[in-house]
C-alpha cells in the first residue's frame, strides 16, 4: 500500500478555525482508521464476495 503524502495547500486557504481542523482531523483519522483496513479487506475478496450482504 502506497504510504500516506501530505499534500501542501495552494497558498490561497485561510487558516482553518478550531472547529474546521477538529472535523478535518476527525475525517482523516475515520478514514485512516476505519475505511483504509476496510478497503484493503474488500480489495482482496472476489467481486461476489465484495457485494454479499
């Protein structure tokens, strides 16, 4: 799995308030967290399998 790369902001963003960055980490971290190792499960099922309830 290729390994998470910050991106630099383009210059043209106010900084974020205190409630933005709460939300922006929040959703990183959900997504770190919880939908990455759920990708990397589904990535190596078969199709039928990925879409079985």
């Amino acid at each position: 799995m290729s390994e998470y790369i910050e991106l630099p902001v383009s210059g043209l963003e106010g900084p974020l308030s205190e409630m933005e960055q709460t939300v922006q980490d929040t959703a990183h971290r959900f997504a770190t967290e919880v939908l990455r190792p759920a990708g990397e499960k589904i990535d190596t099922m078969s199709a039928e399998d990925a879409i079985a309830p």
